[in-house]
C-alpha cells in the first residue's frame, strides 16, 4: 500500500499534475490526479529510503458520453540499496 511519505507525478506532453494522498472509505490509502482529463501519461512516485517507481504509456479515455475512465496500479517501491 502507498503510505503518507509518497509522492507521485503525472505527466502528459507539457501537463504535468501532483498527484493527491487520498484514503476511501475503508481507510486504504492511494494517490490520484489527472482527474477529469484524458491523456496519455507518465506516472511517477517516490519515496524518500526507496528506489523510484515509473510507469509509462497509462491510457486514460472517456469510458461513455460522460464519465472517464480510470487507471489502477500498484507501485511497489523496493528500498534504496
């Protein structure tokens, strides 16, 4: 899971959004941006003690006439050597 200390990026082109520290409603902690817009974007996130995590060419579409899609990942974040 993504803890408090993580930061994560989202880039498109020359857009370039910080992603949010957000948790639902079972108390599960995750990072979201770039919402409301379609894009092809690079996601990073880092975390000082680790090595970062990237992840490229993640697709975000319009799902219908009125909603987005959405993109799930996991980053594992492995430490520093």
């Amino acid at each position: 899971l993504i803890t408090l200390g993580a930061f994560g990026v989202l880039e498109d082109g020359s857009y370039r959004d910080v992603m949010l520290y957000h948790t639902d409603a079972s108390n599960l902690p995750s990072l979201w941006g770039g919402l409301g817009r379609v894009g092809t974007y690079t996601v990073t996130v880092t975390r000082d003690g680790y090595v970062s995590w990237q992840r490229t060419g993640v697709v975000v579409h319009t799902q219908d006439a009125c909603h987005l899609g959405t993109a799930y990942m996991v980053a594992r974040l492995v430490p520093a050597p």
